[in-house]
C-alpha cells in the first residue's frame, strides 16, 4: 500500500480515537450520543483495515458515506433543530474530528479514482490483446 493509504488510516483512526475520548464526557448526560460515538469510534478503529489492506472498493464507499453521514449529523446538531432542541457549541475535539473526516474522505476518494483508473488501464489493454472477439465473450462490461 501507498502513502496515501497510510494517510486515509491515519485519519480515520484518529477521528475514531476522538470519538471515543467523548463517550465518557457525555455518557452521564446524554446516553444516545454517547452510544453513537462508542459506535462511530469503533467502526472508525475499524476501517484502518480495509486502508491499510486494499479490500475491495465498497470498503472505501462504505467508509465515505459513513464519515459523510458523521459531518452532516455533526452540522445539524449545530444549529436549532430536533435531534438537540438547540444548537450545539462547537469546540476544538468537533473541528478535529471533522478535519479528520474529511481528510478521510479526500483520501479514500483519492484512492477510489486511483483504482478506477488502473480498472481502465488494465481493461484496455487486455481488450487491446484479445481482440473484439475476446471482449465479446467476455459478456457484458457490467458484471
């Protein structure tokens, strides 16, 4: 694996680290988000493997949507709504965290085109070696 990966571990391993360093700051006042960042620092720890370990690209997908939905919940909370009652303040852990976020997200898509690109190369030239005949036995470009 490249730097890159190193990279999208690092970052998403210390927004899972932060995470988990909020569950007991907000374990005797509000239960359910101290359930959602054990839950979300857990998968974040988690998703350092498929970084590091190029697991199929749903992996990185997954991972995406899943620090997406993060931020989003992160900036709704952040203004008056129902999930809270109120605004939420922000403080440095919640900037952190969203930089890493990001950072993971930048990375991981990053990675996602690097993969796309090499898919194209790679399906070029084997189509380029077998002829149209071989690409049509291959089937549909779809599977």
């Amino acid at each position: 694996m490249g730097k890159v990966a190193w990279y999208a571990a690092a970052t998403v391993g210390i927004a899972g680290i932060i995470h988990l360093m909020l569950v007991p700051m907000v374990w005797d006042r509000f239960l359910p988000a101290a359930a959602l960042f054990l839950a979300a620092g857990v998968a974040q720890l988690f998703w350092i493997i498929p970084s590091l370990k190029g697991w199929p690209r749903y992996w990185l997908y997954i991972g995406i949507g899943g620090n997406a939905a993060l931020m989003a919940l992160w900036a709704i909370t952040r203004v008056p709504n129902p999930i809270t009652g109120m605004a939420l303040p922000i403080n440095v852990l919640d900037i952190a965290t969203q930089i890493m976020q990001g950072a993971y997200i930048g990375l991981a898509s990053y990675l996602l085109g690097i993969a796309e690109k090499g898919r194209v190369r790679s399906e070029g030239r084997a189509e380029g070696e077998e002829g149209k005949m071989g690409a049509e036995r291959r089937g549909s470009p779809i599977q």
